[in-house]
C-alpha cells in the first residue's frame, strides 16, 4: 500500500463451520473438531442473526470418495467458481467457469450448488460451541432449497425450528424449518460487529479457491431440481 497506510491482513472472523446432517437419523447441525477429529452435535432449534451470503459449489465426488469445494462468489452470471477436491495433501482442480457453463460436467460427478450463510449463532446447545460466535452454514440439497424459500432480507434474523422427514425415490432425508424471528436490540448489535469484521475480512480478501474441512461423507439428501433459473442445484 505505502509508507503510512500499510497493506491489511485481515484475518478471517468466523469462529465455525455449521454442516446440515439431513440423512433420515440426522435432522442437526455439526462442526467438525479438527483436533479431536470428532464431529460436534448442535441439537435444535438454533436461532441466528443474519449477515451475507455467498455462493459456491459443494456435494460428494463419489468417484474420489472426498468432498468438493469452491471459492465462494456473490454473482454466478459474472464471477467464476474453481471447483476442486483435496486429496493426499493436494487440492485436484475439477472445473472452472460460470455455474451455468460447469453445472452440466460437474453436477453428473455429484456437485451441487451451495449457499453458503454467514450468521451470528444467537443461542447454542453445544458446551463447545457457544452462543455468539460468528459461523457460516453452507446449505445444499435440500437444505438450500429451504433456505431459498425463507427469502431472507438484509437486517432480518432466523431460526432453525426443527426439520421435515422427506422422500425423494428410495432416499429419505430431513430437510430443515426455517422461520424469521425477532431478536434483542443487544443480538443486534452483536450481529452488527461482527458483519462489519466479516466485510471487512471479504473486502481485504481475493477470495481464491481454498479447502474448507472437507467432510469424509456427504450428509444432504437430493433434494429436487427446483429454482434452476435463479439458484442453480
């Protein structure tokens, strides 16, 4: 930058990775504990403070047995995802383009387009993961699907009431409740802090592709192909 206004690092502030378990004895949220290399239950309801959302590529390269990842864009019409897989220490790059370009090539490989929800986690159910913390959600299937039908707007908060059982052939999931709540004027300006950290931490950053503790299974049921025009599955 120069001599009196040095280059910023800012440093990610999202405290944790929030993944939907929708297979049909699953119905909760999970963090995976790197060190204990254990996952963390966060048992319903869940309520949150609602700060951006991005959008990426995410869902389970059958063929690779491991998990795909993205950078994460806001505008699939303009802006470029670089789906890759990790593997043996090494990132393996898979497609690159715009989502209506790679959905073709990718989705048959078992991708599928990803919300990822930036939120602060208002109360908690988990000793490990407290309430407060800044986290992001990245919904796919049919957990995306819910979240698209909440149409949530700027300065709105949520809760995740409980979920659906659902069914879509042989395969039975459980598609999680979204509902809009009220929070405190005190949650609000929690939640207000840390978005401006969060955009603070998107503005500094480039955003290049980047693994994101890929899980060893993928725990989101299909969920049908609906939104396609706006949201692509």
């Amino acid at each position: 930058m120069s001599r009196t206004q040095p280059e910023a690092h800012a440093s990610n502030p999202v405290e944790y990775k929030l993944e939907w378990v929708g297979h049909d004895e699953g119905g909760y949220f999970s963090v995976w504990d790197r060190d204990s290399k254990c996952e963390i239950k966060l048992e319903l309801p869940l309520k949150f403070a609602y700060l951006d959302c991005k959008k990426a590529v995410g869902g389970f390269y059958e063929g690779v047995k491991r998990s795909f990842f993205s950078n994460e864009i806001r505008n699939t019409k303009s802006q470029e995802l670089d789906v890759r897989y990790y593997k043996d220490g090494t990132s393996h790059p898979v497609a690159k383009g715009l989502w209506n370009d790679i959905k073709g090539e990718i989705g048959g490989k078992g991708a599928k387009f990803c919300n990822v929800v930036y939120a602060t986690l208002l109360n908690s159910t988990s000793d490990d993961i407290p309430g407060g913390s800044l986290v992001k959600l990245p919904l796919i299937g049919a957990a995306g699907s819910a979240w698209i039908d909440l149409n949530i707007k700027d300065g709105e908060s949520f809760e995740v009431s409980g979920f659906e059982d659902k069914q879509k052939g042989r395969a039975k999931y459980r598609q999680p409740v979204f509902e809009k709540i009220q929070i405190t004027k005190d949650e609000d300006a929690i939640a207000c802090e840390q978005d401006k950290a969060l955009q603070e931490y998107f503005n500094a950053a480039k955003e290049p592709a980047k693994e994101s503790s890929p899980s060893e299974h993928y725990t989101d049921a299909d969920a049908p192909e609906e939104y396609e025009e706006d949201f692509p599955f």
